[in-house]
C-alpha cells in the first residue's frame, strides 16, 4: 500500500486492525493511548504525534521504511493489499 496522506495511514491502521481481530480499545490498551485516538487516526486526523504512529504500526508488526523496498521484498510482502478497507471498526 502506498500511502502518501494521513488517510491512507489510518487505513493501513484500520486495514492491519482488522487482520488481526482486535477491536479499536484492544488496539488502543496494546498501544497505550485511548480508542478515541485511535478513531481518530483511523479516520486520517492529521494532528497525530507521530512517534505514537509509529508505535501503532509497530504493534500491528506493519514494516515501515522509506526509498526502495529492501531487495529480498516486494510490496506484496509487506502491505495490505491495494483494495480500500471496509469502514467498520
């Protein structure tokens, strides 16, 4: 998934919650922060601390790197599919 916009970062988030059966508050107790937070970085509010984004996207094991994708991966190793997430929580 590329992502280039807070939305998209809240739909990786959405999208990886999901995969792993965990409602916002079960997400949200692993991270450390409120469902309420998690809301709304799921809905791309863009006035996230982003240390805590990144604490998020490492709890949900989602790789993050910038540049070229390490040369033993492809993007289908290691991102949700280009497909839009569902809006349910």
């Amino acid at each position: 998934m590329r992502v280039t916009s807070t939305a998209d970062i809240g739909a990786l988030v959405r999208s990886e919650r999901q995969k792993q059966g965990w409602s916002q508050r079960e997400l949200a107790d692993r991270v450390g922060v409120s469902a309420v937070w998690v809301s709304q970085i799921e809905n791309g509010k863009a006035t996230a601390h982003f240390g805590l984004i990144l604490q998020t996207l490492k709890t949900l094991e989602v790789p993050l790197w910038a540049g070229a994708l390490p040369s033993n991966s492809s993007p289908s190793d290691s991102s949700p599919s280009d497909s839009s997430p569902s809006d349910s929580s």
